[in-house]
C-alpha cells in the first residue's frame, strides 16, 4: 500500500454522509490511495471477498450514491496531483478540485471549456454524471471535454481510455456513474481563458417572457454562457431571472449588440464587468452565507432533470403551481431553469430529450429547517415531479434525491441499458463498484443498504 487503509470509527463516520444529509451509510474501511496500484488492489481484494467498493470526492451527491455498503469507500481527495499545462491539455488525479485545476491552468491563460457552477466538486465526481455548466448549451458537459482517462475497472485492471483507446470503456466512464470503473487519472481539454466577463442579470415578468429569451440567446449565440433561474422573489411570488455573460479579453463587447432583441425589463439589468476567474468563482458568496447561517448542512433534497423544448412551458408552469417557494426552495434556493442543445453533449450515458433544444430543470432546495419530516416530504415531492418530467418525454440528470429502483433505471436510460449492462458484466462482473445507485438487479451479493437519519 502506498496509501491507508483506516477502520477507526471516526474516518468510516466522516464518509457516511454526503451534502444531500438524507442518507447515512458508514463503510467497513476507508481507502485513502496513495496510487493507482492502491485502488487496483483493494478492488480486486473487494472483488474476491464479495465487499463493494465507491469512489468519492468531494461527496457533493445527495442520496448516498458515493456510499459502499459493508464494504470499502475511497477517498479519493488523496488523488489530487494537477499537472503542468501542456499545450491544450492537463493532466489532474481524479480527487483534485475544480478550483485546484483552474488555478494551475489560468495563469497559463487556459481554462476547460466547460465548468460546473460550483468549483468545489471533483473531477472524478463530477465526470462520473456529466458536469452541466453555463456553457453546456454549446459546449456539451464536462465529460464530453475529457481526452483520456486513467480508470481501475471492477476486475482490478488499471486501463489508460480514450476515444482511439478502449473506446467502449471510454463511453461507458463519461457519466457511467462510477458502474464500470474508477477514474484516478483524468487529461482534460483546456481552451483559451477570457480575461474578462460582461455579464448581465436579466428580469422578466412571467415564464413566457423568460423562455422566449432564452430561446433566441442560445439561437443567436451572442453570449457564452446562458443560465435561467427562478428564485423566490423577497416579497412573495417568484423572479424569472437568465444570467448572461459575455467572455472577453481586450476590448469589451457591444450592449446593444448584445442586448437587441430582447424583451426583458430594461431598467432591471444589473451589469457588471469581472475577471473571468471571479466568474467562475460565482457560488463562493453564496457558500459562504450558507455556511455562517447552517443552511449548508442542512438536508438538500434536490432535483435536476432535462425537459424537452415543446413541453417545458407547460411542465414548468405546472410545477410552478405545484410549488410553495417560500418553504419547497427556501429564501437561498431557486429553479434553474437553462437552455442546452442536447447534439452538444455526446457522452452516451447521459440522458438527455429527444429534440434539439431542452432545459436544465432543476429545484434546487435550500430548506431553513433541518427537520427529517420536511427533507422526506421533498424527496416524495421530488419523486412526483419526476413522474411527470419523465410523462413529458423529460430525463433524469441522476444527482437527485429520491429513491431510484432497477426499473427505474432501466426505463431512465432505455436504449443505453443494454450497453451498461454489457459493460458492467464485462468490466464488473462481480457488482463491486458503486453500490450506492441501485441500479443493477442482478447483483451477486445482498447490499444490505442502510438509510438512516443523520447524526
Ligand atoms: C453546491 C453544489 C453545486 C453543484 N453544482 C453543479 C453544477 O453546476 N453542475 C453539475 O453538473 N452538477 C452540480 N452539482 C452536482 C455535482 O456535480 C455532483 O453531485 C457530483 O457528483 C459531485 O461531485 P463530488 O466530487 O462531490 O462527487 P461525489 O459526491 O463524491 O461522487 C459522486 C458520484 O461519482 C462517483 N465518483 C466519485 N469519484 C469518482 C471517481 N474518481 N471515479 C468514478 N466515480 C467517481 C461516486 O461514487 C458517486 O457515485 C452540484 C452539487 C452541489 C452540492
């Protein structure tokens, strides 16, 4: 070992609960990898002894899906090395943090093209579901922007894949939710950095308004990243909101270039010039009031779906009716509510609709309680609301919190099961990696899952 392996109550207590608080699951040991050979061992080790085996980064799931039941979680935090840029490409551990990555790759003027709202996530993590972000409309999820990646599958093998190599296990790891293999090594794409952001926060009086602006921006591609937000409004009701922003280095753009056409409230815009890297940076405000007023460690009872352009002002609409924001978000949460091109995203495991445009349609839940009895009452909210995303053609983008079944799963990824399956018998025969979806009927050992309530 070049690493740890730690059985003591506190280090298996410290990877039982994620950021959902809904789902406590203590392992029988934690990993902490020095090495890839680390992870190829133990998995081999689990595999033999009929244990289960999860990866997890920066346990930012919401339904105990990095979890390992009876068996070995890996911290793979220890895996965090971020290599020099080369050219348009990195080479980073799979632990290491976005925030870690950006900060070797922007003084060399690079940055991925695509970057999850929230810095503090994984690489592994978040290429283990996809990673949507403000410029997924154009430039796919974080997974599509993955050139090769250093994987341990269940069987113990340690494979280097990419599209030229291994392409079937490549497929499978983009979004695979951590079924097939492990990642410990990811070389991501890098692209030119913006110096600079214009970036607007756009108002608008209804839902229609919003959608129809929506549309046109991502048609007309003026601005690089397009995000629709619905939040609680301070005073009652609700605020239909699209942030926009404008990349730039040296000169700034045109406003009204940008801006023409569009039918929101113009005296509402709030815009503002900031470095790129502040940007990106934009949820640590918000981090950090959630942490001071322990909202943070509350339980987030989460959704995150994709609905088709043709059904979402009525699935929307709907829901909104459906919903009390005040107490079902929280004065902190909101409905995201972003436009993307689904030919954008080619990894094959994540789901998307069948039509052109859809929408990232997220409740991002921020309750002012800790109270169990309200977090359940949302994740059976959240269980309806997927019934009716799914009714209108919608699909899952699978970092939620509700309770999944096998049938569930297969519906969820329909065509692409058969693939899964394959490649989880080929690369897992013996159901080892990442028990913590359910996803699998067959599995060869009893997972004797554990939901309690936290503490
Ligand atoms: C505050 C916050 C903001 C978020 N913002 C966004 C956003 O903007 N866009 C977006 O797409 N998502 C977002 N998410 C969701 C997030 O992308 C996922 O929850 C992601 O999986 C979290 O990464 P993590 O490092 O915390 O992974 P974990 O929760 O630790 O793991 C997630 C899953 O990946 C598996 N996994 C972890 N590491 C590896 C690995 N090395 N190899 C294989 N599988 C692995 C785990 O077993 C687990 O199943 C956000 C979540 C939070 C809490």
């Amino acid at each position: 070992m070049d690493g740890e392996l730690r059985f003591d109550r506190a280090a298996r207590d410290a990877v039982a609960d994620d950021f959902g608080h809904l789902v406590r699951t203590p392992p029988e040991v934690v990993l902490l990898p020095g090495s890839t050979d680390d992870v190829a061992a133990t998995i081999r080790w689990a595999a033999k002894r009929g244990r289960t085996f999860a990866p997890q980064g920066q346990r930012h799931s919401v339904w105990g899906r990095s979890s390992a039941p009876d068996g070995i979680v890996a911290d793979m935090t220890a895996r965090h090395s971020v290599g020099d840029v080369r050219g348009d490409r990195i080479v980073v551990g799979a632990g290491a943090t976005w925030s870690e990555v950006l900060a070797a790759t922007l003084p060399q003027g690079k940055t991925p093209p695509v970057l999850a709202d929230y810095l503090g996530l994984s690489v592994g993590g978040t290429l283990a579901v996809g990673g949507v972000g403000g410029t997924t409309w154009r430039y796919g999820v974080q997974s599509d922007n993955v050139v090769s990646m250093v994987v341990v599958t269940g069987a113990g093998r340690t494979i280097t894949c990419s599209a030229e190599h291994h392409p079937d296990l490549f497929a499978m790891v983009r979004a695979g939710l951590g079924q097939v293999a492990v990642i410990t090594e990811a070389t991501l794409a890098l692209v030119a950095a913006p110096r600079q952001v214009r970036r607007f926060v756009l108002s608008y009086p209804d839902l229609a308004t919003m959608l129809r602006d929506e549309r046109l921006l991502v048609r007309a591609g003026r601005f690089d990243a397009v995000q629709g937000a619905i939040p609680a409004a301070p005073t009652g009701g609700l605020m239909f909101q699209v942030d926009v922003a404008k990349f730039f280095t040296g000169s700034p753009p045109d406003d009204d270039v940008l801006l023409a056409g569009l039918s929101d409230d113009v005296a509402g815009r709030t815009p503002s010039t900031i470095p790129y890297a502040d940007y990106l940076n934009r949820l640590a405000g918000l981090e950090s009031a959630l942490r001071a007023n322990g909202q943070w460690f509350h339980p987030h009872p989460w959704i995150t779906t994709f609905i088709g352009d043709s059904r979402v002002a009525d699935v929307v609409d709907d829901e909104l009716g459906r919903i009390d924001a005040a107490h079902d978000l929280g004065a902190f949460g909101q409905i995201v509510l972003s436009p993307i091109f689904t030919g954008a995203i080619t990894s094959p495991l994540l789901r998307t609709p069948s039509e052109e445009l859809c929408f990232a349609f997220n409740f991002v839940r921020v309750p002012t309680t800790a109270d169990r009895g309200n977090a359940d009452r949302l994740v059976e909210a959240n269980r309806a609301v997927y019934e009716r995303v799914r009714s209108n053609g919608g699909t899952l983008y699978p970092v939620s919190a509700f309770p999944m079944s096998p049938e569930d799963w297969r519906r969820h990824f329909g065509p692409a099961f058969d693939r899964l399956r394959e490649a989880k018998r080929t690369f897992d025969p013996e159901h080892v990696l990442t028990p913590g979806y359910e996803i699998f009927e067959d599995v060869p050992h009893h997972l004797n899952r554990r939901r309690a309530a936290p503490g």
